[in-house]
C-alpha cells in the first residue's frame, strides 16, 4: 500500500473508527494514550519508529510486499528489496502521523531477543 492509498483508507474511516481502532490495537484509554504519546514524543521526535516489517516476494506481480504487523492496515510495496524498505519507511512515517494527528496511542514496538550461543551457556551456568 503507498503512501497515498494508506492516506486514503485512514480517510475512508470515521473519525470515532479511527480512534477506536488504533486504541484497542494500543489497549489504552485516551489518558494513557496521551501519556504514551508523549513519552513516545520524547524519545523519538520525528524519527520513523522502527516497528518490525515483513517482506515477502509475489512472484505472480513481481514485486516485494511489506506489511507492518503492529501497525493495522500499514502496507506497501516495490520492485525491488531496497525500495519496498524505503516505501516501507514512508508507510509507517504516514501511518504514525495520522495517528499523532488524532491525538491516537501509537502501538509499542515488538521486541525479539535473540541469544546468542555464549549468552545462552552463560545464562544456564550462572542460573
């Protein structure tokens, strides 16, 4: 989904959807929501968040599609890996503003922590 056609479906939802969309995706009353979105504000301004991507080929349109799976409806594509990562970061840069605009809880960033084998032994022998 580009840019345009995110604005588009953020658009095509009622202004009470929109709200009541992105705070069960965040699961936080509109007090929280602030809060959140202040403290979100100051630790990253107006840097792109760096929510997770996932990035699979279509071979039948020859092109890679990206979905942001914390972000609802947040899609996008490109011709090749490089762009569909740049039209990516526009995506989540529109999807954010739109919800910052609405005064909407921005969703947290998932985070993975992966061990590494050492990390691992280290944790067994001392646990």
């Amino acid at each position: 989904m580009s840019k345009q056609d995110s604005q588009v479906w953020l658009r095509s939802l009622s202004t009470k959807k929109r709200r009541d969309v992105l705070r069960h995706v965040a699961g936080m009353s509109p007090f929280m929501a602030k809060r959140f979105n202040d403290r979100w504000e100051r630790e990253w301004g107006d840097e792109v968040p760096p929510y997770a991507l996932t990035m699979v080929w279509d071979p039948d349109d020859r092109i890679f599609v990206v979905t942001v799976p914390e972000l609802p409806g947040c899609r996008t594509h490109g011709a090749t890996y490089e762009e569909a990562a740049a039209n990516a970061r526009e995506a989540i840069a529109s999807w954010v503003g739109a919800a910052r605009a609405l005064g909407e809880a921005l969703p947290a960033l998932r985070v993975e922590r992966h061990l590494l084998d050492a990390e691992e032994v280290l944790t067994k022998a001392v646990g």
